[in-house]
C-alpha cells in the first residue's frame, strides 16, 4: 500500500515535470521511463537519494524542467515589446510564471539537498527575473492607464462614462447628464461643476486594466513580492492623488512658510485647503481605496500597505497645513477662519476613521484627531488673547463726545459674529473652556447652561471694567455718565436677538438694560439739578424780602439760569448720543422736568415784574424746547457709526 502511495507521487512530479517541458507526450513519457527504473520506494525522498547519488537521469530531468521553464519566460522577461500589448502573450507568461511559482514551492522542501539545492537556486533566480519583468509590466499598465484617464474632481472631463457613478435613482442621473451636455463645449474644454453632493466614487482605471493588474499582484504575492508590487503601485497612484491636490490649488507648504504668509493669502490658502480636504477624503481617497482592494483583491495586507503609501503623502500634506494653522498666531481676527479648519477636519473625522484604520494607516488618523483637538485649542487662545486685548486697552484719551468707544464696537461686532458658530464653540468649550473656578466674579452667581456662558459673561465683565475705567478720563461727571450710556446700550443692543443675548441670558439682559436707566438718572442729576435748583420758587423767603427784594432776586435768578442753560446746552450739543431713540428719550426725560419748572417761574416773574418782565426773559417755554432738541449732535470727531 505504501509502495503505491509512494508511485503516484513520483509519477505526480513526473507529470509536473513534463507539463514543465511543454506538455509533449513523448518526452514525458521518456521521464516516466527513467522513474520506472528506479527501486519500487516511489517516494521524494528516494528521488531526492537519486538525485543527491549522481543518477544522471534524474539530473537531466530537473535539468530539462528548468531549461524548459527557462525557455518559456525568458523570451518574454527579455522582450522589448509590452507583453500586455497582446493577451494570448500575458496569459502564456502568467501559465509559464505559475509553474515556476510553484516548481519553487515544491523544491523548497527539498532545499537541503545539494542537488536540490542548485536546482532551486537556478528556479530563483529565474522566478526574480520574472518578477522584475511583471513589476515593469505592472508600472506600465498603471502609466498607460494614467494618461487615458484625466481626472481633477470637480472637473467632469475624464470620468469615463456617467454609469461608473452610482446614483440613487434615473432622474439624479439624468440631472448629471443634463448639466455635463449644457456645460460642454464642442472641442471638449474641461468645464468646472460645483461640487456639492461628495457622496460618489470614482473608477480611477478601466475596468480590464484592473483586472490585468489584479492578475499580475497575485503572481507578485504568490512568488514573495507583494511588498514591491505594492511600491510600484503607490508610486503611480500617489503621483496621481498629489497632481489633484495640486490642480485644486493646494500648495506643498512647510509650517514656516504658513506662518509667514500675509494674512489675506493665507485666508483663500484656507479655502483652498477646505475644497481639498473635502474632496480627498469624500471621493478621491475612497476612489483609491476602492482601486486597492479591487487591485489587491484577496490580498488584504497588501491592499492595506498600498492604500496607505498612496494616500500618506497627500494626507500628511493636509494635515500639516491644518497645524500649521492650529500653531499659528492667535490674533481675534483670525477666529473665523480657524473655526472654518476646525469644522471642516471635525466633519471628516468619521471619513478618517472609516479610510485609516488598519495597521499600516491608523496613525494617519490619529493624527488628523490631534491636530483637531489642537485647532480647539487654539480657538480656546484666541479668546484668551481676545481677553487680554481688553485688559490692555488703555485708557488715556476719552472719545470726543462720550461716544461709543471703538473697543465696544469691536468686541459686541466679534462676539455676535463668533456665536454664529454656536454649536462649534459649545464643543470647544466644553472639552476646552476653564471651569467657573477660573471667574472669580462669576462665582456666586448661578452657573450658566454652559462653559461658553460662562466665557462670555467673563468677557463682558472684563469689558465694562475697561468702559468704567475709560470714564473716568473725563473731567465732567455729567459726560462720564454720557459715555456710560452710549456703551451700555450699544452693548445691550447687540445682545439682545441674538446667539450672544441667548448664551447670556434674559436676566443678564435686563439687568444691563437697567444699568443704562441709572447712567440716565445720575446724567441728569449731575447736570441739570443744579440748574433745576436755581427755578426753585421758596415762597417763604421771598415774601420776607417785600416786593422789591423778591423782584430783584428772581430776576438775579433767571439771569443765572439764562447763563447756565446757555452753558450747558452749548457743552452738551456737541456731545454724542448715538442711538436716536436713546436721545430721544432723554430730550423727553429733561422737558418732564424743566419745561414745568421753567413754565412755572417764568409765570411767577411775569406776577412780580408786571409789563417790565418782559424785557428780561430771554426764552420762552417754547425757546427752551428748541434748544433742548439741539443736544447731543455731537462733533464730527464724536459721531459714529452705529453698526
């Protein structure tokens, strides 16, 4: 039983042999003659003694195995001519490489004798040459394909046919189509479409050009080179990638040469970066990825390596711009921006997790993580520094007028355009704001909904301490308040119906609201009170100083209410209210209050002087009223915008 086990074996590598030699019958049958005489132990290893004995048949049978497969591959291995270029060519040279393959698998375990040994040496050295030939064939197919296919998403031209796309039903299809024909031209010029759905994938080769390569890495990983099939093709594939990235605008630029970068230029290189990102991780990464496992199908390790050779350069190249970013300058007026970065890379984490998360590519993605929870980080500075810009901001000369301060202009205008990004900066907030410990003013307080609450309640603290200090240059107290007002109502003005009142809160909103009605009331005491005081009727003592004496002193007293009504309405029509209403209401406010008292006096001294009075009243109730209306005009230097 053993023997016969032992004879289909050697009569199996006779038969590998033979078909080795070129399938001929008659020199097969010529090896199995020379097995025939062998002893009836049918076994590798009483060949293997055969061989290692010196037999010379068995020799010239190893011998003829290789000349043959020799034969076979080297006229294609040292061809000048594609062997791709004719198929029945590729199929001989696979079959041929096949065997060889094989041959040395199985002379493998047979390695240790010398003979053997030679022989396996001979087999390959043979089996690289081939290799090195399909590793050519494998670069030129990648490269013929290359340049037949013409692809820059959002560019339409090159997509080989609209069915390469899948679409969710005939009328989106139909709606690609109509757009590609009315945007074409008839000498085929590349027509720009806005790209807006990046839920597509593309066939970045023909089809029967995949397969030929799919057929090629199988033999390459069957015969030990999987590692350099797969260079070869992230070599092609990444020059690709790294061309769509350059046709999209996107500079190969060093950190440094970001930071260096003006401002303005550095803004479109953001939006840039942004239709980059997008389109690589939504449609040209998922196309390569694709491409590598339809490539490397079978072949997971091999699909995983290339995909990530291709792809590293060109992420890396995103990813560095995005930290060059997140490292950058701080300045407030860069937010806008960095929230744009932040956004954009925190909407492409699941795209990340879902391209990068084997072996060979996972660190890509855990860097893209990094880098976005720096750009959080860095949003979290810009308030900070935002912060310090206001404690900074000196008070050394009042704005003519008591009107609105540039620093609140500036800070109400940035806050209200900053919580347009509400939901972005709740997250970073929370996973980066500081803890209600860190605002000592805001302690006792009852917390806010959240840590951006919190951030900017301390930040509206930290900006009427500069208006307070800011009020004090001025020398008037009556001005102070002025100022006060116009900054105090500006401030509740954009607050109010807007993400930065919601994040505040009502009570914060009334509360300030009435802040601004006590800089009104302690306005007009510290001006106008005075002047009140002086049309003050006591009829007591004007009835002790007889007819004559009271005459004398309430005309003593119009003459100083005359001079400083006078005084006050030219000081303070050159101050500044900026909000009409606001000036409305306060002209209301000093009428209720002087035009009575005014009204009153002026009737007493007509009773007192009699037909004389007239020569000595100056303004009449109706006077006073048009004079008032001539408060706060303000100077050319005091006016301003009220956006």
């Amino acid at each position: 039983m053993a023997e016969n086990n032992g004879e289909e074996k050697l009569l199996a590598v006779a038969r590998h042999i033979a078909k080795t030699l070129g399938h001929n019958t008659n020199m097969a049958d010529d090896i199995l003659q020379i097995f025939s005489n062998f002893d009836g132990r049918f076994s590798k290893e009483n060949l293997a003694d055969k061989v290692a004995d010196g037999d010379p048949r068995a020799c010239a049978a190893l011998d003829h195995s290789l000349k043959s497969l020799d034969h076979r591959i080297s006229q294609f291995v040292s061809s000048d001519r594609p062997i791709w270029a004719d198929s029945a060519d590729a199929v001989a040279f696979l079959d041929a490489v096949d065997e060889l393959v094989a041959a040395v698998a199985e002379w493998s375990q047979l390695s240790t004798d010398k003979a053997f040994g030679a022989c396996l040496a001979r087999a390959e050295d043979m089996l690289q040459h081939a290799m090195f030939r399909l590793e050519d064939e494998f670069r030129s197919l990648m490269e013929r394909a290359g340049e037949s296919f013409d692809l820059t998403p959002p560019y339409r031209n090159g997509v080989e046919s609209v069915e390469n796309i899948p679409f969710d039903s005939e009328e989106e299809e139909n709606e690609l189509e109509t757009a590609v024909n009315d945007g074409a031209e008839e000498d085929q010029i590349p027509v720009a479409l806005p790209v807006t759905d990046y839920d597509i994938v593309i066939d970045a080769l023909p089809a029967g050009t995949i397969n030929d390569l799919h057929e090629i890495a199988r033999r390459m990983v069957a015969g030990g080179f999987g590692k350099e099939c797969s260079h070869v093709y992230s070599s092609c594939r990444r020059e690709f990638l790294e061309e769509s990235l350059s046709r999209l605008g996107l500079q190969k630029l060093s950190i440094e040469e970001v930071h260096k970068m003006p401002w303005q230029d550095l803004e479109d290189e953001i939006e840039r970066w942004i239709k980059a990102s997008n389109v690589s991780l939504k449609i040209l990464f998922p196309s390569e990825r694709r491409l590598c496992d339809r490539v490397f199908f079978g072949f997971s390790a091999a699909a995983d390596l290339s995909f990530m050779e291709v792809c590293r350069g060109s992420t890396i190249q995103l990813l560095n711009f995005a930290d060059a970013v997140a490292i950058g300058s701080r300045s407030p007026e860069r937010l806008f921006r960095i929230l744009d970065v932040f956004e954009t890379l925190r909407d492409l984490i699941p795209e990340f997790e879902a391209l990068f998360s084997d072996q060979y590519s996972v660190s890509l993605r855990n860097e893209a993580i990094t880098i976005w929870k720096r750009l959080g980080e860095a949003i979290r500075g810009i308030f900070m520094e935002l912060e310090n810009l206001i404690r900074r901001d000196p008070a050394k000369v009042g704005v003519p007028g008591g009107g609105l301060h540039p620093i609140t202009r500036y800070v109400m205008n940035y806050l209200r355009a900053a919580c347009r990004s509400r939901q972005t900066l709740e997250q970073v907030f929370e996973d980066y704001g500081h803890p209600l410990k860190d605002y000592p003013k805001l302690d006792d307080r009852v917390a806010p909904n959240s840590s951006l609450s919190v951030q900017m309640d301390w930040i509206m603290e930290l900006l009427e301490s500069n208006l307070e200090a800011k009020s004090k240059i001025y020398n008037d107290p009556a001005l102070c308040y002025v100022f006060l007002m116009n900054n105090g109502r500006y401030i509740v003005q954009k607050a109010k119906d807007s993400e930065l009142g919601t994040l505040l809160g009502d009570d914060w909103i009334r509360k300030h609201t009435a802040k601004v009605r006590q800089y009104h009331v302690q306005y007009q005491r510290s001006s106008w009170n005075k002047v009140l005081g002086i049309l003050k009727l006591d009829g007591s003592s004007n009835g002790s100083l007889g007819p004559n004496g009271a005459a004398k002193s309430m005309k003593e007293k119009l003459k100083m209410f005359n001079t400083q009504f006078e005084n006050l309405c030219r000081v303070q029509s050159s101050w500044f209210v900026f909000d009409e209403q606001l000036r409305e209401e306060i002209r209301i406010a000093l009428e209720k209050i002087l035009l009575p008292a005014y009204g009153s006096f002026i009737g007493r001294f007509h009773t007192e002087l009699g037909k004389n009075a007239d020569k000595y009243v100056k303004y009449g109730v109706e006077d006073i009223e048009v004079k008032l209306n001539d408060l706060f005009q303000g100077s050319s230097g005091s006016t301003g915008s009220r956006k």
